[in-house]
C-alpha cells in the first residue's frame, strides 16, 4: 500500500504505468483520479514571461541565501540559451508568479554542472536533463506547487526521451530530491557554485526507473506523480521551448534588465 498526499491509502501492485502525459477531454466527468489546484504550470514563451520568472526567483532565493539573491536581479545568460525551457507556476486568481524551474538538457550544450565535476562514465551519452532554479514564492501552496513543478519536470523529461535527471543541491533542498528517490552521483563528493560557498551534492535520477523507485519505496509521492492526473501541468510544459517574438527583442529586453540592474 501507498498513502498520497492527502493520507489515503491505495494498492499499487496491480497497477500499470501510466502515460506521463494525458490530454484533458472535454465535456466528461472528472475522474477521482484527477485534481484541479488554485494555480496552473506552464512554458515561460515571451519577455513578459521572464520577467515574472526572475522576479519569483529572486524572491525565493532572497528567503534562503541573500547574498545569491543579489546576482539573481536579472535573467541569467542559461535562461535564454538553446537546450533550456523555463517553466512558471501562475495563480488562477490574480496570474501572479508562484514559482519556477528551469530545466537544461545536455543536447546543445554541456549541462552546467560540468563546470564543476566531471560526470562519470555511466553517464556518457547519456541525454541529461538539469534541473536547476526551483524556487516558489512564500505562503501555504508553497509546498505543492513545488511538487507540481516538479512533476512538470518529470513529464517534459518522459516525454522528450531524456535518460536522466540531474541536480545540484545544498541542504537541506537535497533531502528534498533524496525523498524524490534521487541519488548521489558523486558519492561522498561535493562541489562548490561559483556564487556561493556551500558544498553541493550532485543527484541523479534514471528517468524510465522513477515509477519503479517510487513503489519500492513505499513512496507517499507516487500516486501524486504517477496516478493523479494534473490538468493545470499545460501541454506546452512538454515541448522544446517556443519563444514568442523576434530574437531580437529578446537581446533587447536582457539587456535592459541588466542596465536597470547596475542602476
């Protein structure tokens, strides 16, 4: 037995994987296995969108580590580098920015962490998706929709044929992805960002092994993941980023956040 999030227990033995992503129909029921939450999860496409995105992130990092959240005033140069997608979670109430993540996969570019440590040979061409940015605005939903983001990440890497899932993380956000059932890639070592002085444990995740994990485990988070189907996670959470507008407005609106910044 598994207990979800909402403490009800349910048999996992006799059930098949489901599909990472299903569309939502129109004019049927909503099955017991389907949640709508206070808040949706979607691609970050335009220069507005970004700009709710540093704005988020910036906010949460400022909680935890202000000396980082100084840097994080304007959007990084990752942001708009091909290979990346931006996802943001929006309150239904007001369109407020609740949270962000950014994922980077390693089809154009090395992954970030390669400027810290050298990956070992298990993930030689391997497609590696990092996860990197996760940070939520401050106030009840925090938790879920940090979860939700997170399950965006999970459905973009199914659904994009990725082989692994990477992070880079301090404590206590590591026991975070230990509960995730994510593991050291690097056991016993640590690496330190260039912004701050904090070791960070490399974590990994075998994307097709995921459900697996969950259900040895006896995970309270699989049927959160797995067999609760999410209609606010938008279907633009899956495919390779679409941005909006010409790249020069783009360059143009970057460079603005980087001079209101040194302002």
């Amino acid at each position: 037995m598994s207990t979800n999030l909402l403490g009800t227990e349910v048999s996992v033995r006799s059930m098949p994987i489901p599909p990472a992503y299903l569309e939502p129909e129109e004019d049927q029921p909503v099955p017991a296995n389907e949640q709508y939450l206070p808040f949706t999860v979607r691609q970050a496409s335009n220069t507005d969108d970004l700009k709710k995105v540093v704005e988020v992130r910036q906010q949460a990092y400022a909680r935890h580590l202000p000396l980082v959240a100084e840097t994080l005033k304007t959007p990084e140069q990752d942001d708009t580098e091909d290979g990346v997608v931006l996802l943001i979670a929006e309150s239904k109430v007001d369109g407020s920015a609740l949270g962000t993540v950014r994922i980077q996969t390693n089809r154009i570019n090395p992954l970030n962490l390669e400027q810290f440590v050298a990956l070992p040979d298990g993930l030689r061409n391997k497609t590696i998706a990092e996860v990197r940015r996760l940070g939520v605005a401050q106030g009840m939903p925090g938790r879920l929709v940090r979860m939700l983001l997170l399950k965006a990440v999970y459905q973009y890497c199914a659904h994009n044929h990725v082989d692994w899932i990477l992070v880079g993380a301090r404590p206590p956000l590591d026991r975070m992805y230990e509960q995730l059932t994510l593991a050291d890639v690097l056991p016993g070592k640590t690496f330190l960002p260039k912004q701050n002085n904090i070791p960070h444990r490399v974590l990994g995740l075998e994307v097709r092994a995921f459900h697996d994990r969950l259900v040895a485990s006896n995970n309270p988070l699989l049927e959160f993941f797995f067999y609760t189907q999410h209609p606010d996670i938008q279907r633009s959470c899956l495919e390779p980023r679409s941005w909006s507008g010409e790249e020069e407005k783009r360059e143009s609106t970057f460079a603005q956040h980087s001079v209101g910044a040194r302002g």
